[in-house]
C-alpha cells in the first residue's frame, strides 16, 4: 500500500526540495504541500509537471489522486514567515 512517507521520500529522492509534506490515510488519495527553488520562474502546471515527473508510474498505477500546493522557497517563506 502506497503511504504518506512513500511518496515523500520518492519525491525527495527525484526532486531537490526544502520540504514535503504528504498526508492522506486511505492509501489512494493524497495531499502535498511541496517547496522547491525548482519552482522558480514556472507556472504552477510547470511546476506540478515537475512533481509527477518525479514520481513517475506511481502516479499511472499506485496513486488515485494528488492534490498539491507546490511553492518556491520565497513563496514558502512569506506565507510562513518566522
């Protein structure tokens, strides 16, 4: 069964990232909040395109659905400030 962590740590093996952060407790439909400097200067299709990339098939055969918010360090840090 795909879990949260299982798709955090393929995220992280394929994409440079500050933080990801998955949840999702029924194995098939998960959400992510992703912050990668990968983002910058792309569009959000661009930069959810980054992430399917990085997980590849999973997302053909183990995963159902993905919601995610994907930021740029700079983005990440204005909404989170401190």
């Amino acid at each position: 069964m795909v879990t949260p962590e299982s798709i955090k740590n393929h995220i992280e093996s394929s994409l440079p990232c500050e933080l990801v952060h998955v949840e999702g407790d029924d194995g098939h439909h998960f959400s992510a909040i992703i912050v990668s400097a990968e983002f910058r200067g792309k569009n959000m299709v661009q930069q959810h395109q980054l992430v399917y990339r990085a997980l590849g098939d999973r997302m053909k055969q183990e995963i159902h659905a993905l919601s995610m918010k994907t930021h740029t360090p700079e983005q990440w840090a204005e909404i989170n400030p401190g």
